[in-house]
C-alpha cells in the first residue's frame, strides 16, 4: 500500500514531461528554434556543479480525496519537505511525509480514508553504494552494490523535472541516460520539432504539437523560457487537441541569483485540471538553496539505531540479474543496525 502511496502523487506531475519521453523524429522549419538559445540552455544547466535543495511541497486539491480518488485514481497527497542533492561523487533524495489521509478502496470499489502517519523515503547513492527507503520511518532501508531500481534519483524530483535540471546519474545504464536526456530540456528541442512562437528581450515563447505517448491523444505544450533569469524555464503548458483544453501547467515564480549566473525559481506551482475544471494544485517553496559549494555534509546520511537493513551487497551476478527482473528479496541478508552481526550476517 505504502509503495502505491509514494507512487501515485507523480502521476499528475509528470502530465508535461510524458510527452519529451518518446520520439526521435524531428523536423525543423523556418520557425524552428534558434540555435543561440540552445547553446545559453546548455550553458545555464552545465553551471550547476554541485546543488542542495530543501523543498516544502504541499498539494491541495478542490476536491474531497475520496471523490479524486474516484475520478482520477490518485489516492493520497499531503505536506513534504523533501530534500535533494547532488556532486561529483553522491546523490541523495530525502522525502518526509506528515501524517496525511489516504484513499483506500473496500471490496465494494468504494472508497475510505484512513491516517498514514508520518514516514520518510530515501533514495541515494554514495561510492557506488546504492541506498533506497520506500517504508515507513527507517524500517526495511534497502542498499547494494550493482542495484538500480530506479533511472535517475535526481530527476526523480519533480522541482528538478520543471526546471528542466539534468543530473547524469552513474549508476544508470547508458538507454535510461538517453531516455531522461530525452525529456530533459534542452536536449528535447533537438530531438522535437519544437515552434518559435514569440521572442523578445524577455523571454522565448516555444510550442510542440504531437500525441501523448500513453494514450495517442493529439496534445500541444508550451513553454515560456526567461532570458532575464539565466534561461530558466518561467512556465509551461499542455493542452489537449484540437479542442485546445488546458490539462496541466507549471508556473515559476521568484527567482533568484543563487550563485554567479544561476538562477532558481523559490516557488513552483503546478495545477492538473480535467474538463476545464481544476483537480489539483502543487505548491513548492524552497526553503534552502546552496549551489556550487561542498555538500557533502548535506548529502550524507548514515542508517540510524534500530533500523533493519536488507543487504543486498554482497549478491552474486546472477542473484543481482533475477533481483533486478523479480525484485525479489530471498537472496538478501538482513541485519538491524546497533545490533552485532552473527557469524552468519558477516
């Protein structure tokens, strides 16, 4: 339940990056985009060396949770502060949920609310270590060598995802490379035939027309890109077509020169709608923001007292092949960190 709990609030964040997610084809017009502004994206993006992000998200929604659940599947949101950073040598994604409702279906197919308390998840990687927490408190934390669940812990964060912020991830193979560098702006306007609508002194106004990978549909997106705050994306929106209805957007607001030529927007909201009407609002702030320094006093985290640990360290080849296809856990040691290991366990 807890997995499905993680799971399901990206399902309407991720609405604008679907479409960048497939596709290689591209055919530029006269109208195409310039190359001057993909030559400042890549510049703005590669002056971020090393990040540390503490974000407040916090989603509403017009809508009593049993009725979304109803209508749209989502089952839970609630207030996080979620953390992410990066540098050359570890990664780390720290989520902290408040104690919230959840939408849970009974036999009958109706819906009921029940309390989840609070619980954090982690996702990191440290040396090659790789670390993951989908559980509540710090029971079950899972980490192992040659194990990657997951095609980019950073891009993971939907702040990142809106601000088209790119983390290679060392762990990943070189396919999921390609496929997030296919939805990371600015790789997705060589690869799309991404329409100059607008330009001026203050911003680049872009479109794409195409269908959404999940359902065929016809939909349209555009962005708005700032040149006064360092080409960082300031909006964007996805309609469905032809009937141009908005489904989703994202608006940037209050950026801020975070270090020489960075900037980062400190509040991010996106809004889902359906059939015109709004289903739900996100909000993120950013609380905290250090950009280009050591973060590794930020980004290290050790297994606390008490917590069980699945070690998946010390698989073989084989074991690693069928986790990776069964995530199944049999092969697995386990060990409660404070607690001396057995014989067994060493």
């Amino acid at each position: 339940m807890l997995r499905n709990h993680i799971q399901m609030p990206l399902i309407f964040c991720c609405a604008c990056s679907l479409l960048l997610a497939s596709g290689l084809g591209t055919a530029r017009g006269e109208d195409a985009i310039p190359e001057p502004l993909i030559i400042a994206w890549e510049a703005s993006r590669n002056r971020i060396q090393s990040l540390y992000l503490k974000i407040r998200n916090e989603t509403t929604s017009p809508y009593e949770l049993t009725e979304l659940a109803g209508m749209t599947g989502r089952v839970s949101f609630g207030k996080t502060t979620e953390i992410v950073a990066f540098d050359a040598e570890r990664q780390i994604k720290r989520f902290k949920w408040d104690e919230q409702e959840h939408a849970k279906k009974d036999e009958q197919g109706k819906y009921t609310l029940e309390t989840v308390r609070g619980y954090e998840w982690v996702t990191a990687t440290e040396g090659g270590l790789n670390r993951n927490v989908p559980l509540p408190g710090n029971v079950g934390m899972q980490y192992g060598k040659n194990y990657y669940p997951f095609q980019n812990l950073i891009y993971r964060s939907e702040y990142m995802r809106e601000n088209a912020i790119y983390v290679e991830d060392p762990l990943a193979s070189p396919e999921d490379i390609s496929k997030v560098k296919w939805s990371s702006l600015p790789e997705a306007l060589q690869l799309r035939d991404f329409q100059l609508i607008k330009e001026d002194a203050d911003e680049f106004v872009i479109s794409w027309t195409g269908k959404i990978p999940a359902n065929g549909k016809g939909a349209r997106q555009v962005f708005t890109i700032s040149r006064k705050f360092g080409f960082r994306v300031k909006s964007k929106e996805l309609y469905r077509m032809p009937q141009e209805q908005l489904i989703s957007s994202c608006e940037c607001r209050d950026f801020r020169e975070v270090a020489a030529e960075v900037w980062l927007p400190y509040e991010v909201e996106q809004q889902s709608f359906r059939d015109g009407k709004l289903i739900t609002r996100t909000t993120m702030k950013v609380l905290e923001a250090i950009v280009n320094q050591d973060v590794s006093r930020y980004s290290h985290f050790e297994f606390a007292p008490g917590t069980q640990v699945t070690d998946l360290s010390q698989l073989t080849p084989a074991q690693v092949k069928d986790l990776k296809e069964t995530r199944n856990l049999g092969y697995a040691r386990r060990f409660t960190v404070g607690e001396k290991k057995s014989e067994e366990q060493k």
